[in-house]
C-alpha cells in the first residue's frame, strides 16, 4: 500500500480518537503459500489483507478495537468504537502510558521487489521442483513455496513513526518414503535467490537415508541436533528471557542475572541483523535494543515492552509484540551465535549418539525449569563412531532445554535463517542458529515409525 | 445477517470465475465481531474488540484448485479476486495427477441462527466485566499469596454466506462465549496453576451469556486458588509406574481431541497434510474394522449437538451438520471428510469443512468429536470403583506424534486413590502412551450426569496456519496399566 497511505491511515484514525492518548497501527499484507502434497499441488492461496488497530487512553483506561474496514467511515467507527469503550472499562493503575518518540535507527532493508512481483505461477514452478527431485528418488513430496509482502505502520499521539515494508520467501519439503521421511526449510527475503534445490536435495538425500528405520531404545543420548531443532530449543527459552516471564516467576534465569545458567553458547538479540528478517522497531514502535541475553553461558538480560517495564520500574528495549496479555514482549531476532564446527565435524566427534533432523509437537511440562516434552520426526539417525549408522525410529523426549544446553559440547559454524514455524503474513521474528553437539538428552519413549 | 450487498458481489464473483473457465467455484463472505476481555490480578488489563469482515472465492480451473481473499468489498475487487483465483488454480494444475472430484451435495438456499438464551453483545460492557472483577477478587480474597490471578471471557459473533457455482445460498449466523479464571503460585521451587472450567484457555461453547454465567466463578474461585497454593508443596507424583488412571471430563475432552479428532481426519489420511500436521494411524484400510479402543469406547462425529463449538447449521462448503460415529463399541468406523476426500472413498462428505474467517481455505476440521457417557455413574462412584490409581485432573502439558499414537500428557493435579477414596494431592502428574493400547485400556465411563460438552478454541491446522474451534463432549473414565510418572 505503500507508506504515504498507512500514514493517512494513521492520521486519521488519530484525528478521529477521543481520548487522552492513542495509537494506531496497520499491518498490511499481500500473502501467497502453495501447498503440494502426494506430489502435487493441493491447496493455492492468495490473500490481501489490511487491519487497522487502534489503542485509545483516557487517563489509566484503555481500549483497542481493530478493523479491516480502511475508508474514511471504517477508520472513523473504529476510532470512535475504541474512543467510547475506554469511557465504559475500569481503571488499570499499573498502566503506565503509551511510550513517546524516541528515535529510531535505519536497519538495513528488508523488501526485495523480486519477491513482491512473484506470481502464482511462480510460486507452482518451484512446487514443481521439489515434488521433480522427490519423485526422482522414487519418494512422494510435500511442503510449500511461500512469498510474502508485510507493511507495518505504527504511529501514536505522543510523536511515534514507524514504517517498515518486508518480504519474505520460504519453501518447505517433507520427502516421504514407504518406511522413513526427513524434512527441510529454506528462507530469502529475496525469492530470486531462494535455495530452493538445496532444499530439495538436503530432504531427498536425508529421506533416502532415513529409510527402514530401527528401534534404539529411549533413554540419555548424546545428541546432535540440525538447526531445525535448535530453533525450536531457542524458541521456547526466548519466551522465558522476557520480563513479564521474570514478573510472574516462571523463568529460569529469575535471581539469575549475571549467573551461568547454561553452558558454553552465546544468545543474541540482533534486531540489526542484516542476515535475519531487520527491523529497527519493535510493536509499539520503539527502537528495538541489539541484546546479549546469554553470554558464554551467562544469563546477562531479559526483554522488555512498555508496559512491563513500567510496572517492573525497568528499561524499555523494545521488544513489544502485538498487544498481547499473555506474551507482551519477546526476542524477536534471535541469534545463537556460531561455534568453529562444521556440521560433519560435529557428527564426526560422536562416538556413539543420535542425530535429531526437527522436533514436533513440543509443549512446556513445566516453565520453571525449562522441562519440554515433544517428539523427533522427519529423519532420525543413530551415529556411531563418528558416522551417521542409520535411521532410528522417533523418541519422545522430556528434557530441560536449559540443562541440555549446559551440556553443550559443540556448536556449528554455520547458521540457518529460520522462522519459529511456519508464519503467514506478519512475520514478526526470525531465528538464527547453528547445529549443535549436546552431550545428554533425555528420551523418555518411542513411537512406532 | 449478511444481505443483498454481499449477495450481490458473491454471483459476481461467481460469474467472472465461470467466464474466466472456472469449472466450480464458491463465494464465502465472512463477518466477524469478537471481544476479549481480561483480568489481571484485580486490574482490567485487557479489552481488546475486532470486526473482520471480507470474502474469499474458491475455484477449480483445469481440474486443479485455487483461492483467493480480499476485505475490500467492491465490484470491481470481486472480479479482481475471482479471476485471481481462477489464475491461481490454473498454476496449481502445473503439478496435477488427477482432477479435483467433488461428492455431491444438494444445493440449498438456507439460514441458520445458534441458539442463544443471553446476547451478550445486547448487555452493557460493564455487566460482562464485573464477572470477571468478582471472580478475580474471590480467589485473591482466598489466596492473597498468590503470584498471579486472571479471569478472561471471549465473545463472539460470526456472520456467513455462503453461494456457489451449483446454485447453493447459505446464510448463517454464529455465537459463542467463553470464559475462564485461572490462579497461579510460585515457591518451593516450583511454579503451579489451576484453571476452572477447563484448562489454559478458554471454555467456550456455542452460545450466549448464559454460558459465562453457568460456572459460577466467584463460588469455584476459593477452591481453585486454594489447590493452586496446595500445589506447592504436594507430593510429586510417583515416578515411571503403572496405574489404573481416572482422567476428568474436561482432560479425556483433550485426550479426545488429539488421539481421535485428528487421526480421524481423512485428508490427513490421505496424506496432505504429512509435511506439517502429519498423517495418521487410523489409514483407510482400517476402516471399519480396526480396534481404536474398548468395548467401552464409542466416540460420534455430531455437528447438530447444542452447544458445542462444532454445531453450525452447513459447513464452509455447504454441507449440512450431521451425526454419526467415529468409533463404535470401540472399531473405528468412520472420518470426518470435504466434498473431495469423500469423493475418493465413494461416500458422501459428512460437512466438516470449515475456515478460519473469510482470509483462509476451508479445510477438515473437528465439528463435535465426543467420548459418549457409558454406565460408571458418577465420578465419585468411580473412584470409589477403583481400590489402586490416580485421577488427573484438567491439562496442563500435551503432545503427540505426527500420526497420533505416541502421546504424553500433563494435568494440572492429581489426587493419589486408595482402597476406592481420594487421598493424597499429587503435583506435577503426567501419562503416556500408545493411542489404541491406551483406549484399549478404557474399563469404565462415567454416565450421562458427568458429561459435559467442553470447547477448545484453539486448534491449530494448516498452512497457512488456521485456529479452529471444536466441541468435545465427555464424562470422566478410567484407564488400567497407564505409564504414570514421566519427569520429576
């Protein structure tokens, strides 16, 4: 929509409120994913969309009411709807305000036009790639190929501007055989150098290798884990370095600031990243802070919104995630900073471990200590005196994310840029992170494939 | 309800993607109005209203699928994403093996309304919120220790319509309304929470404010926020045993939904959904003749039970609501199935298709998959039934594998049975196992008086990712020789 027309947008919704204070943020995004299954294409979508939020204060009572009716009368009724439910709610005194400007600095950018002009064709092009190279090893494909355009536009009364326009592309492929799959993921902001053979070749080598997989019984392995995993390690322990995790006592680096709480691995917040997804500002429109959350083991930070800093007395960083109760902030650009390891030396320092492609269905067992449960899929392997052996049927595993990380006995020197699962529209955060060799982790069952 | 304006644009879509070489296509315009609210430790710490309101059109175009949505509602955007759509299924048939087969369905001009008792968008804001205000106040009056308190609800209103290529024009309108408190602790090394009704989000149902109002809050919050601070410094629940396990109504919901609602979910059967959701144990050949579980276990597909999140007059692809069975005295006897799934197992669709608002793809989603009551009695009767074991009670951690037989839960509490009594409080309890050795396990349910259609507002399918709302009735029932105990 461009940004003259998210600020009109803004303008006049500001213009419309009643209110002490107000912001209003639009998030405009132009999202196409093709879905391809038993190597073809089943599901093809294209989707426009614009929603307009708007945030009215009248003293310590606030309302938001969000909209996808962007004329004039839309903009107006949506400001004027939240205009008159701050009257009706009762106070907040822990409400501290809406954050003011305080100037941002340029990130580098993050719209490629080659991804914006992709067509549907396209987008089926590549589809076509990986279910070709699948069906070449004699195994089925499925996945997607995705382009996605994001403008977000966040503008309050106390002075803030902030626009950011984005693309992303990514493709995902499961190649399946009769007994064994594996899975991989790539994602460019710029579709015309998506590694979309790399992703077919990465998933139909690693399937054809994970075939007839063999029962190895649960219990503690050393592990090496693909980047895939990590993200999904990082992604959950990311939650818990935030403020609010600290304020309600759920997170394991509370009293812990300065402290070693895992081991050797370094855990940044890079919002300047210039090969994540940048962005210079966080929801609420705030300079987004780079962060050293763990260092050397070492936890050393946790993020923080307006809201949570107010009420906790501590400094905003810019973290801010759409207004959320549950998850008002978060790393949003995580980076597990590299170790001097290739992937193979990695697997050639294990004298007898398993190697885990992804983990699924991952969920807390308990918060405090960073106990999940989950399962391995897609490509599961038993290693043996350095060498990938062969496939092994998935675990379950209940471990400490944290705990397992202390045992980290190496780190990759490659980083994958990847999203915390899949996301369509607004991508708020991108990972990146490294294999890693970890020296015990817990599997607590077996499944029958 | 939706009129004239939405029908208009909906047989112009209709006609430009029949001119551009559309061989089916469907209209769905999408309303929706939604309000949550939410208490946080004695504060109004979230009021947040939306209304979202577009249309998408689906096509197929030389035997292959295409989609396309918009909100902006114009005649010159109707045949803008018409023809995108048809464009797009074009592109989808570079990868084609057979041609899309759609089951037949009767085309219907109808209208559908959920029942309510209360209209919760009649009421005034502040009568909804001083719910909440009471309720969070109660169990901070009963536990002033208490880290965190929350008492949320959800309402809901969503306006369809729905036309198609073969003529059909379905008006609907749908509400629900959910609600929850929740009490959390910390201490002891430990964090803990309790929830009432159901677990961490909310339990919704189709309905009004009657549905908020039934659960009496302020009288249940003394109790739940007395188990949150109990939880701190109860037993830890015995490590890697096996037990006779009662699970409560509102965990055998969720046990429901993840070990039966999705396996019997034909498009992931058929496999399109093996790269991110995952397929299924429950493969076509078994069909009819498979064990899922007991002789005690017969769980219905029903989308016309009141109530229940997956009650609706015709689903998004215009196929009316319908009971039948997913297991029955306990073999698998049946799928929850699209007009196109359907077509290739030669049977006629039983109107699962629905999409998350107007900017996403119908797909096979849960309509009201629900454990039917058995002849245990009461929960309490159970118990009482069952001299060795441990009841669970309302989930706290759950996972299964991506053909849903390997799975481990967590509930909140538990409570060590002894010699047919509850005893001991239990923190930290979890269980696992293999989804048909599991129900093969099941020895009682519990009668009609303990069941109770629960909602989970919060299922997640698809790529692009859809939340979907189903509905899962259940009473409480007991499983024998379940591995107890998984982490400390």
């Amino acid at each position: 929509m461009g940004e003259t027309a998210l600020r009109s947008i803004c303008d006049k919704a500001l213009a419309a409120v009643d209110g002490d204070q107000a912001e209003a943020v639009v998030i405009a995004r132009n999202a196409a994913l093709t879905r391809f299954a038993n190597a073809a294409i089943h599901q093809n979508v294209v989707s426009r969309e614009a929603q307009l939020r708007v945030r009215v204060v009248r003293g310590k009572r606030v309302a938001m009411v969000t909209t996808d009716r962007l004329d004039d009368e839309g903009i107006r009724r949506a400001a004027s709807e939240a205009s008159e439910l701050a009257k009706l709610t009762p106070e907040n005194p822990t409400f501290g305000g809406l954050p003011g400007d305080r100037g941002l600095r340029p990130a580098p950018s993050a719209f490629v036009e080659r991804t914006a002009d992709a067509t549907p064709l396209d987008r089926a092009r590549a589809a076509k790639q990986l279910c070709d190279a699948a069906r070449t090893a004699s195994l089925s494909a499925a996945g997607y190929v995705s382009t996605n355009v994001q403008e977000l536009a966040i503008a309050n009364s106390r002075g803030v501007w902030a626009y950011a326009p984005a693309t992303t592309s990514d493709v995902e492929l499961a190649a399946l055989g009769d007994a064994g799959s594996a899975f991989a993921q790539r994602l460019s902001l710029d579709f015309g150098t998506l590694d979309v053979a790399g992703c077919a070749q990465e998933a139909v080598e690693k399937a054809t290798a994970a075939q007839k997989p063999r029962d190895l019984a649960p219990g503690t392995h050393e592990v090496i884990l693909e980047p895939y995993a990590v993200r999904d390690m990082i992604s959950f322990l990311g939650s818990q370095l935030t403020g609010l995790a600290v304020e309600e006592g759920r997170s394991f680096v509370i009293g812990k600031l300065g402290q070693k709480v895992t081991g050797d691995v370094t855990l940044v917040d890079d919002p300047f990243d210039p090969k994540g997804l940048p962005r210079a500002f966080d929801l609420e429109g705030q300079p987004s802070e780079r962060l050293v959350l763990i260092e050397r083991g070492v936890a050393k930070a946790v993020v923080y919104d307006s809201q949570t800093a107010h009420r906790t007395g501590a400094k905003n960083t810019g973290h801010a995630l759409p207004p959320n109760p549950f998850q008002p902030s978060a790393p949003m650009h995580l980076r597990l900073e590299p170790g001097g390891k290739t992937r193979e030396e990695l697997i050639k320092s294990c004298k007898r471990g398993v190697l885990v492609t992804r983990f699924w269905y991952t969920r807390w067992v308990h918060q405090l200590r960073t106990i999940v449960t989950g399962m391995t899929r897609d490509g599961t392997f038993a290693i043996e005196d350095g060498q990938i052996a062969y496939p092994v049927k998935n675990f379950r595993f209940t471990q400490s994310y944290h705990d397992a990380l202390g045992g980290t006995l190496g780190v990759g020197s490659e980083l994958a840029l990847l999203v915390p699962g899949e996301q369509f529209g607004l991508q708020v955060s991108s990972y990146r992170v490294p294999a890693l060799r970890l020296a015990a982790f817990t599997f607590t069952g077996a499944t029958q494939y | 309800m939706l009129g004239s304006v939405e029908r208009d644009l909906a047989r112009r879509a209709l006609d430009t993607a029949r001119t551009r070489g559309a061989t089916y296509a469907d209209v769905r315009f999408v309303r929706r109005s939604v309000e949550d609210v939410l208490v946080k430790n004695g504060h109004l710490e979230n009021v947040d209203r939306s209304d979202t309101y577009g249309f998408a059109v689906r096509t197929i175009a030389d035997g292959a699928w295409g989609f396309a949505a918009s909100p902006v509602l114009t005649a010159a955007e109707a045949d803008r994403v018409a023809a995108l759509a048809v464009e797009v299924a074009r592109a989808s048939a570079l990868t084609k093996r057979e041609g899309a087969r759609l089951a037949a369905v009767k085309p219907v001009t109808a209208t559908y309304t959920t029942p309510i008792e209360i209209d919760p968008w009649s009421m005034s804001f502040d009568s909804r919120v001083t719910l909440l205000l009471d309720a969070d106040a109660a169990m901070k009056q009963a536990q002033p220790t208490l880290r965190t308190t929350r008492a949320s609800y959800e309402i809901w209103k969503e306006e369809k319509l729905f036309l198609s290529s073969e003529g059909a024009d379905i008006a609907q309108t749908l509400y629900e309304t959910g609600a929850s408190i929740a009490a959390e602790s910390v201490g002891n090394g430990e964090q803990q929470i309790r929830t009432y009704p159901g677990s961490g989000g909310r339990s919704q149902n189709t309905a009004g404010w009657e549905y908020a109002l039934k659960w009496d809050f302020v009288a249940n919050a003394p109790r739940i926020a007395e188990e949150a601070v109990a939880l701190l410094t109860a037993q830890q629940c015995p490590q890697d045993i096996r037990t006779s396990v009662i699970l409560s109504s509102n965990q055998l919901m969720l046990q429901c939904h993840e070990s039966c609602g999705h396996p019997i979910e034909l498009d992931r059967a058929l496999g399109t959904e093996a790269a991110f959701a995952g397929t299924s144990f429950l493969t076509t050949d078994r069909l009819g003749t498979f064990r899922y579980g007991s002789e005690h276990v017969n769980i219905a597909i029903d989308s016309t039970r009141k109530g229940g999140l997956g009650t609706f007059g015709y689903d998004d692809e215009g196929v009316p609501a319908s009971e039948g069975w997913a297991v029955k005295d306990g073999i698998f006897v049946g799928y929850l199935m699209s007009r196109e799934t359907a077509a290739s197992m030669g049977k006629a669709s039983n109107g699962t298709m629905r999409a998350d608002g107007w900017s996403r793809l119908p797909l096979i989603r849960m309509t009201n998959v629900s454990v039917m009551p058995g002849s245990a009695g009461t929960l309490e009767d159970l118990i009482a039934d069952t001299d060795d074991g441990i009841y669970m009670d309302t989930n706290r951690s759950w996972s299964i594998d991506d053909r849903r037989l390997n799975f481990q839960f967590g509930t909140q509490v538990g409570w060590q049975i002894k010699n047919g009594k509850r005893t001991t409080m239990l923190r930290n309890p979890t269980y696992t196992g293999i989804t048909p050795e599991f129900w093969g396990s099941c020895d009682a349910v519990c009668s009609e008086s303990e069941w109770v259609m629960w909602g989970t507002p919060n299922c997640g399918k698809g790529q692009p990712g859809q939340i979907g709302h189903t509905g899962h009735g259940a009473a409480p029932a007991r499983f024998t020789n379940v591995r107890v105990g998984v982490v400390s």
